[in-house]
C-alpha cells in the first residue's frame, strides 16, 4: 500500500527571535474610538409590501388547490 502522504523533514523552530524595535512595534497598544449613533446601512426594518401580500395569498391558494386534488 503507498503512502500517500509524505512527511516533512524540514522543521521550522517553535522559537521565533525578533529584534527588539519589531518586537515593541507588534505589540504596541493601539487606542481607538468607537463610534456611537451612527445608522449602518443594513439596519433597517423591512416593509410590508403590497406584493407580500398577493404572493402569500398566491401562495394559500395554490396549497388550497393541491389539498383539493388529492382529497379524493
């Protein structure tokens, strides 16, 4: 049977040195503002249009129409 996943023999150290300004730049704290009272985009309410009206009473009436052909 082969195998058909092949090890690898390059392993790369679990210690990673970095020198000291590289290091004091990745783990500087960064101060932000969060803002508040601002409206996204995609927060709105939907609306009940008159189209979702007809499409759920097309909807009744089609399921009406399906129960009444296999009734009998």
């Amino acid at each position: 049977m082969r195998n058909s996943m092949k090890t690898n023999e390059n392993v790369m150290p679990s210690i990673v040195q970095l020198e000291v300004e590289v290091f004091n730049n990745l783990v500087k704290e960064v101060r932000e503002t969060v803002a508040t009272g601002v409206a996204l985009p995609g927060t709105r309410k939907p609306v009940f249009r008159v189209i979702d009206l007809w499409s759920i009473q097309r909807k009744m009436k089609s399921a009406t129409r399906y129960s009444r052909r296999n009734a009998f």
